[in-house]
C-alpha cells in the first residue's frame, strides 16, 4: 500500500527549516516500521525471555528502546510477534517504541495511586502496573465505551491485581477526586500527527476548527488532572502528535493558568532521551520550563513522533469539588467460609497457595455467581461505590466442585503451581490450539479432575479437564485458531 503523504508538511518546512526538514522527509519516506515488544516483568525476565523468544520466532532485532529498560525493537520477523502463545498470555506488548517513553518519565512511588485518564487500549496501563511492580493501584479509565473491551482483555492477559476499570470523562475526576492521586497519566486525544510513515487513511487531515477542539479540551483534561492530582505528585501529559499547538502551546497555557502550583520538570537522570521541545513556534516564544518538555521527532530515535511532559504539583489548586457517582458493585465479597473453601480447593488441586499472595498483596475475594475476583483492598476503601466495568484479576470460576483458576492466574504463578503436568508433543499443541481434545493421552501420576498441559520446552500450553475417555480442551475462544507455534526445527535454529 502507497505510503500516506507527510502531514502539514508545508508548516513543518517552515518550523523547522529546509535542512531539518529534509531530514524528516527522507526518514519519513525510507524508513523501516518497527514493533517495539515490552517485556511482562510480572511474568518474564528481559535479559532471559526476550532473547529467547526471538530466535524461537526468528525476530530480527534491531535495539533495545534506549529510555525504558524492558523493551526492544523488532524490524523483521518469521513468525508476527502478535500471534504467538506468549503475546496471548500477556508475556509481553506490542507497540511502538516512543509510546514505552511516557510510563518511564515517572518518578519512583513504593505503592502509587495512578490515575490514566485515557486508558484504552492498555499499553501504557500495562507498563503503569509493571513500572511499579503491582504494587500500586491504577484506576484505568477512558471516556469511549467501546473501547474498554480491548483494555480489559489487555489487563487480564497481563495478570497484574491493581486496576480498577471505569468509563467516564476524564474531564471529572478532577472535581470527584481533588488531590487524590500520586500520579496522573494524560495519553490525550490528539491529531495524531506522528509524521512517521503509516498507510491506509490515518494520515488525513485534521482542520483548523478540529485543532482547535481538540486544542480546548487537552487543556481541560489536563486541568483536571492537576486537580487531582496530591501536591508533590506528577503528572506525564503525552499526545502521538508533533503539532506545537496541541504540545508546547498546551503546557504554556497550563502554567499560565496555574503560575505558582506547577512546574515542568526534566526526564529523571535514568531516562536516556535527548529530544528537548521548541524554543519558539508561530511566531511565540516559549518559556524555558516548556522547554522541558520531550519532543521525539522520527529521525532522533527512529519511533513514530511524540510529546511528553513531566509536571510535578507544587501547591494546590482552585476547585469546585463533586460528588462522585455512588453505585453497589455488581460483585460481592466472599463469605469466610466460601473463602476458605477456595484456598482448600486450590492448595489440594493444584498445589497452589493462594493465601500468602491475597496477604502480602493486601487483596480481598469477591465474586459473581461463580466467578471469583481478587481486588486490592485499597480499591475498596477508596472507590468502593464507584460504578466501574472491573476490578482486580479474575482468579477463575467454580466448575462444579472444583475451582479452575484462569489463565492469568497460572502464567504469573506458574512455578508455584504444583499439579500434575502433562507434556505434549508438537503435534498434540498444534491440536491443541486449534481447540481440540486430546484422546488416548496417558495421563501423569497423581492427576486429579484438571491437569497443566506443557509443551516440550516448559510453555504452558493449557488447562484440561479430565474426563473418562479424553482431555477436554479449556482453552480460551479468543484464542482458538489464533496462536501461531513454531516447529520444532525453527526453535532449534
């Protein structure tokens, strides 16, 4: 497909000048796409697992991302790094290089209250739940209903208990939750003018009238955000675009708004970018605090363009606060006696101890119908009637007598799992991600009514019941037909 034409480009060769704008142009027209993969460290090692996974898959690497420790690029591939058993179970993301930028701009917190004011589709949430180890609790929100689904699936797969998943405007949090929150992520709507090469139509163009809506509402979104944010918290505003007006002219509006309450402050020392934004753009000059600001053009990194700001609150601000939407959750938490009915079923299926995990992690039981979740007791305490569309991790569903704890679950435990393991072969895998059941398997010492089928290099493959004359297949539906698995000989190359 025919490359989309460079944006504005036009005003950029006016910005910039001739000369840097040539090198934009050529980048622009010749240079690769690549796919930054960031690393589950919940779930993974980066130094171990990436390095493996890429001659498993045959990934050709290009670098590690230079500002965020667990990510690295890949320029070319046998085997599409988003259609392979890991990616499904959320032992890494895929996604851009630039966008792995923002998370990392954040200070360090021992146990933080994030607030992502635009959540979806979840890599940056899934990078907030990393950054901080799932120490802390992100109250994930996007104001499209329609997109939560897509940032759920995400959370799950990624296995991390501190989310809460709600769908509002961000604009209200501010009003709602007033000095609330340690951090506050801004990933606000934008044109998205990356000035990267994409193709099909998203490199349209946006009007000065569209600008300018949008222009309005990522100051206010912004605002809301300081307001909710603690005094001595951050907040990193980030839009894809490389447009000064909805960048630099932002952060200058921002601090005239709010003069002696923010600051714009460096990258902390650890984060390798040099890519300062403009001193001046459309005839203003900005103030230097702006120029703080992380301006990533193409050509500098070789990502798609990008802004980022790290704001710290240095005084409170003026609002008008709200009350907050008051509704029961739909889930309910567990009775004692259903609780440790749970912990039992667990520890004598599988060998699992749940206990010391909901202890260490401050996590409380809740469910619905069947299904049980594991929530941060903190969640509660804070938002405990705040409508939300999910909670924490969903641990699994009772099947009959027996608990089947979820995928999520066992891939971020799965060395404490000590149930009877069946090994496949390459040819029964196959099957098995096509979603069929397995007949005539000679079944492990000690099997009980579930078993954790393997494949023959220690992957975890599945979840299976056992039934009198089969292995009955539990592999998730979004996932049947959809896992590419490489033959034997291309792992061992």
């Amino acid at each position: 497909m025919p490359i989309s034409p460079l944006p504005r480009a036009d005003f950029y060769r006016e910005l910039l000048g001739h000369e840097r704008f040539a090198e934009i142009e050529e980048f622009f027209v010749l240079s690769l796409i690549t796919s930054a993969i960031r690393v589950n460290t919940l779930k993974a090692s980066f130094k171990r697992d990436w390095f493996k996974w890429a001659e498993w898959y045959g990934w050709e690497l290009s670098r590690p991302v230079p500002f965020c420790p667990t990510a690295a690029e890949v320029i070319a591939f046998y085997t599409s790094p988003g259609r392979t058993l890991e990616h499904a179970d959320g032992y890494y993301f895929v996604q851009d290089a630039a966008s792995t930028l923002p998370v990392e701009l954040f200070d360090d917190h021992p146990s933080p209250l994030v607030l992502d004011m635009a959540a979806a589709p979840g890599g940056k949430t899934t990078h907030l739940i990393t950054r901080y180890e799932d120490r802390g609790l992100v109250l994930a929100n996007d104001s499209s209903a329609r997109r939560l689904g897509a940032l759920q699936a995400n959370l799950q797969r990624w296995s991390g208990f501190g989310t809460l998943v709600t769908n509002f405007p961000g604009e209200r949090f501010g009003r709602w939750y007033p000095e609330t929150f340690d951090r506050v992520l801004l990933d606000a709507p934008c044109s998205g003018e990356t000035l990267w090469p994409e193709t099909g139509g998203r490199g349209r163009s946006v009007s000065e009238r569209e600008r300018a809506r949008l222009c309005t509402r990522q100051i206010t979104l912004l605002s809301a955000a300081i307001e909710a944010l603690k005094v001595g918290g951050e907040v990193v505003y980030v839009t894809c675009t490389m447009a000064p007006e909805e960048n630099e002219a932002v952060l200058e509006e921002l601090l005239e708004r709010y003069p002696k309450a923010v600051e714009i402050v460096s990258p902390p020392k650890r984060v390798k970018v040099k890519a300062p934004a403009l001193p001046r753009a459309q005839g203003r000059r900005f103030s230097r605090q702006v120029r703080r600001a992380v301006r990533l053009w193409p050509y500098l990194y070789e990502t798609s363009g990008l802004f980022a700001a790290r704001i710290r609150k240095t005084a409170p601000v003026p609002t008008e606060p709200e009350a907050p939407p008051s509704r029961p959750w739909k889930i309910a938490p567990l009775k004692r006696e259903e609780e440790v009915r749970l912990l039992a079923n667990l520890q004598d299926v599988f060998g699992f101890a749940l206990a010391p995990i909901l202890e260490a992690r401050e996590l409380t039981l809740w469910a619905q119908e069947r299904t049980v979740y594991a929530v941060p007791q903190r969640a509660v305490e804070l938002f405990g009637e705040l409508p939300h569309r999910s909670a924490g991790l969903m641990l699994g569903r009772w099947q009959g007598d027996v608990f089947l704890p979820s995928r999520a679950l066992i891939t971020r435990y799965l060395e404490q799992f000590q149930a009877p393991r069946l090994t496949l072969d390459e040819q029964q895998v196959r099957r098995w991600l096509k979603g069929s059941d397995l007949r005539g398997v000679t079944l492990p010492n000690g099997a009980g009514p579930v078993v954790l089928c393997m494949d023959q290099y220690g992957s975890f493959v599945g979840r299976a019941k056992v039934l009198h004359n089969r292995l009955r297949n539990l592999l998730p539906r979004h996932m049947v037909g959809r896992t590419l698995y490489p033959t034997a000989l291309e792992r061992d190359e």
